[in-house]
C-alpha cells in the first residue's frame, strides 16, 4: 500500500489540517488538499493526518468530468510510516479531454484504544458486495478502493448491530470498461464507539432528475466523523461523484448520471455518522 504515494504525478502530498470548535468530538481535526487541476486521467491525493491522530476516513469531490470520472479510492492507511487517506479519482473508460481535479478532506482523532484497518476484498464479473466486520469491537470509520473502471455504488458503516463497513461496486456502463471488478472494503475499529455517536440519513426524490445532490446534517451538540451514501433504483448509468464534508456538521452526497444518460428513475442517499 506504500506505492499509494507514487500513482500519480498529481499527487498532493500535504495539506491543511483545521482544528474542530472545542465543544466538538475531542482531538478531532479535518485535513484538506486538493490535486492539480489538469487532463490526466488519474489523479492521486495523499492526505496525511497530524502527529499522535489516525484517519478514520474521509470525503472527496470532483470539480469537472462529472458523470466521466469517478472516486476510485478514500481509503485510511498507512504511506512511508505514517498514518493518512489516500483518495483516487479516475476517467471512466473512454477518457475526458477537458481538466479537473480532485478535493479531498481526511477526518482525523486521536488513536483510541486497540485501533486497527480491517480490510476485505471481493471480485465479481458484475456486481461486489464486500463487507469488513470489526468483531469484538466497534467500527467507527470506513474507506474503500475499486478497480480500473468499476464503480463505488454504495459505500458506509453501519454501528448498529451489524457493526461493518461495507461497499457495493458495479462495472462502469460506458464501453471499454474492464471486468471482472474488484472491491476492497476498510472498516476503522477500535475498543469503543465514539462518544455519542449517531447516524442520520436522507435521499433525493425517485426520479430521473440530473444531477441528484441530497444534504444531511448533524444533530445539535455533534459532528461529521463518517460520510456514506449510495445509488439506488435503476442506477447502472449513474456514478458518485462527490462524498462531500462540509465542516464541522454537514454532508452533501451527489449523484450524476454518466455521458450516456439515464432517462430511469434513481436516487441518490447521504449517510452522516456524528459524535459528540
């Protein structure tokens, strides 16, 4: 996972970490950055967490290609000993001639006791379901990768009793696209839950509507330390292009449909994880 910090030539390698309003989730900081704003087909950010704190996951937004490129990966882990996110976004198979870029934003805590990446992965010709189980604790953070042209339908945790991360990959529908696919789920654990922590969600209307952009916020007294969302209904010709962390206590989830259209009905879901 080490050769994550070399994918790309536009891999940004630091960024701006912005403390949280001292009522908030203790020791919690959001760490921010950008890649270049170019036509290559790939774009890597590498988002490294400050001295003494661990990623427990993270968002990240296009700005250009959308419906023609893809987040590929936000994934925790560690780059050259130390603790970061690492995000990928991806032209879809047939390529983009026109610039964009990746935003990334790392949610970062202090190590808590007994934390650990669980990872899982799973290859299918059509359709990965792949789930990472934090047996004997509880999951607090998520992150995951997909293969060359496959995309995250539906990516997130779940602290109920199912206590997982989990994430659904399709191949993409424009032609070219390579099979079969191959999903990796991260799920964050530690001893604990966070202090407090809640979940909240809310979806776009049924509808062939584009794009479909759905907000969630956190309940008074908390904030974002997981984003989630999905695609649902007839969503084949549709991609996420955007996890988006609006800090301390918003999220915006955005669905787009891709360059070949969907005239069907489909949805776009956000999933908050908050703490206290």
């Amino acid at each position: 996972m080490k050769k994550w910090a070399i994918l790309s030539a536009a891999a940004v390698l630091a960024g701006v970490a912005i403390q949280s309003p001292a009522e908030a989730v203790a020791g919690i900081q959001y760490v921010t950055s950008a890649s270049a704003t170019d036509s290559s087909a790939a774009k890597t950010v590498v988002l490294y967490c400050p001295t003494g704190t661990v990623s427990i996951g993270g968002g990240a937004y296009l700005t250009g290609a959308t419906g023609q490129a893809t987040i590929r990966q936000i994934a925790p882990t560690t780059v050259l000993g130390r603790n970061a996110l690492v995000v990928i976004g991806a032209e879809d198979s047939d390529g983009y001639s026109g610039t964009w870029n990746i935003t990334a934003t790392n949610v970062c805590i202090p190590t808590p006791a007994g934390f650990r990446y669980v990872r899982v992965t799973v290859s299918d010709p059509s359709l990965v379901w792949a789930t990472a189980d934090c047996t004997g604790q509880r999951v607090i953070g998520s992150g995951y990768t997909v293969s060359s042209t496959a995309k995250a339908m539906a990516t997130g945790i779940e602290i109920d009793t199912r206590n997982r991360a989990y994430l659904s990959v399709e191949p993409s529908s424009v032609p070219g696209a390579v099979t079969p696919i191959t999903g990796t789920v991260t799920a964050a654990c530690a001893d604990a839950q966070l202090p407090g922590t809640v979940q909240t969600s809310a979806s776009t209307p049924q509808d062939s509507s584009n794009p479909q952009t759905v907000t969630v916020t956190c309940p008074t007294g908390t904030q974002i330390v997981h984003i989630g969302g999905d695609l649902w209904r007839v969503r084949g010709h549709s991609v996420i292009d955007d996890f988006r962390i609006i800090q301390p206590n918003m999220i915006t989830v955005t669905g787009y449909e891709d360059e070949l259209g969907n005239p069907d009905i489909w949805a776009t879901e956000a999933y908050a994880t908050c703490a206290a």
